[in-house]
C-alpha cells in the first residue's frame, strides 16, 4: 500500500510552519514545536480552549531524512482532517484530540492506551488500585473510579459524596433496595 507523502520534497520546517498556520487558522491559542532526539521523538504542541494538547511523531535515529519528511507532511494531513471535522460540525477538539490532552502525568492517551488490552481480553478496565470501590490510582492521582453501586469504571465530571463513598452522576438516584450483585451497566451518556 503506498504511503501518503512516501517522496515528498517538502522540508520539515515548511511542515511544522503549516501545521502552526494551520492551527492559527481554526483558532489555536498557543502553538509550539520541540523535539527530543535522545528519545528519538518530536511533538506539537497547541491549546484549544483551555486545554493543552501534545502530538507526538516518533523519529527514530534509525529514520532517514525523507522518512522524516514524510512523517511530518502526514502528521500536517492527520491534524488538517481532524480540524475539517470540527469545523463542519462532524465531531468536537475534545474528541479529535482525547488522546493528546497534556494531563500532570502525560497525555490522556499515554495513560490510558496501555488499559486497552486488557478492556479488549477481559471485558473490563484494570483496576491499578483502589479495587475495594474507590479510585483507579497512578502516581499522578485518581483516573478513574470504579462506582460502588454499579461497579463500572467512570470518569463522570461529577461526583458525590454520600455516607464517605463516591457515587457517580449516573447511579446517584440509586432507588434505595438496589441490589449491587444486579447487572447494572454505567450510562455513560450523563458527560464525564
């Protein structure tokens, strides 16, 4: 399968200049570039109403130059469509760039892809700790709560206090004789 861009003659620096225009264009807040060649790595990074975002484009010492030239020209492609949707209303910045939102312990994608494997074997997320119904802990602090009413995982925006557990939005309304053995499943759908 040929690759996008696979004998482009655009150098880097005219890339990173078009995707920081472009990004200007839809309304960025802040743009800038970096690269960390030990790590064999260079990222953008921008702002979107608040939030911080960071793309990373792996570039191994190993990368020839026009395999970096690609690299960027797809990375411009990548971000150009992403925008494109947000701009005709297809989808939102949040859920273009989840994935890239800058959190104290990294992106949202590097600290929750690894748990993907383990949704798609067992069905469910892994619990790193707090596995007596209180919150999945990193390092950095909770990622996720499991709720003790329905036992799902969830990130809602909003949670409660009740009789010193958490309960999320979605269970709060609980009726009294809930059974938690009952097979429940979250509802997402209240935000979070």
């Amino acid at each position: 399968m040929a690759k996008y861009a696979k004998t482009t003659t655009v150098p880097v620096s005219r890339s990173r200049t078009h995707i920081e225009e472009l990004l200007e264009r839809y309304g960025a807040g802040s743009f800038c570039c970096g690269w960390d060649r030990a790590h064999g790595v260079s990222a953008v990074g921008f702002e979107f109403n608040g939030l911080m975002f960071r793309v990373e484009i792996p570039i191994p010492k190993e990368c020839t130059p026009q395999e970096e030239r690609q690299r960027w020209r797809v990375l411009w492609l990548v971000i150009k469509a992403k925008l494109e949707a947000v701009d005709s209303g297809v989808s939102t910045i949040g859920e273009e760039f989840l994935a890239n939102v800058v959190t104290p312990g990294g992106t949202l994608g590097s600290r929750l892809l690894p748990q993907l494997d383990h949704l798609a074997k067992n069905g469910q997320m892994p619990v790193v700790a707090g596995s007596d119904g209180g919150s999945t802990v990193t390092d950095e602090g909770p990622l996720m709560h499991r709720c003790p009413v329905c036992s799902s995982f969830c990130c809602c925006s909003s949670w409660h206090e009740e009789d010193d557990k958490p309960y999320c939005e979605c269970c709060l309304g609980a009726p009294e004789d809930f059974d938690p053995d009952e097979e429940v499943l979250c509802d997402a759908s209240h935000g979070g």
